[in-house]
C-alpha cells in the first residue's frame, strides 16, 4: 500500500511540474480541480505583424510567404489544453476545443 501511496505522490510532482513548464510557456490557467487531479490551460493568439512579412517577402522574391503563412496559422489560434492525471496515476494532456 505505501508503494502505491509513493507512485500517487510522484505522479503528482510531475503533474505540478507539467503545469509549471505550460505557464512558462505562456499559458494561462483556467480552470483547476484538486480532487480530480486536471487543469484546463488556455493560450490567446498572438498578433501576426503583416506589414512586416509582406516587406520581407517582396525583399526574398516570394520565398519568405511560406514563413508568413505558417504564422498566421500556428499564431493566429487561441490553443486550449487539459492536463490530468487519470485513474491508473498515468499523466495525460489533450486538446480541448475554444471558441
């Protein structure tokens, strides 16, 4: 019974740990549960500098439109996570959807 008490406890620590790493990552939490051992994480979208990009892609002859269009698809999202520690103790993170 102590060893389970031991991974229980270890589980923990590196969920609380994953959460940190996300607010590093500029994550922000919106939701949290002690008894249910989750978290709901929410990133907003980033502004994506257009006028900028059209400059550098007319300076590389086109080249740099792949880089711009990249951005506004991976920035230009809010991006919401839940991170959960489930019934066995096993550490998951999983998308959620945001309007």
């Amino acid at each position: 019974m102590e060893t389970y008490q031991f991974t229980k406890e270890k589980n923990l620590e590196q969920f609380y740990e994953m959460i940190s790493a996300k607010k590093r990552n500029g994550f922000v939490i919106v939701e949290h549960n002690e008894k249910l051992p989750y978290v709901v994480l929410s990133k907003e979208k980033k502004a994506v500098n257009h006028s900028f990009h059209l400059f550098l892609t007319c300076i590389t002859f086109g080249f740099w439109s792949i880089v711009w269009l990249y951005l506004i698809v991976s920035l230009s999202q809010k991006k919401s996570i839940l991170v959960a520690v489930d019934e066995d103790g096993n550490l998951f993170e999983d998308k959620c959807l945001s309007a």
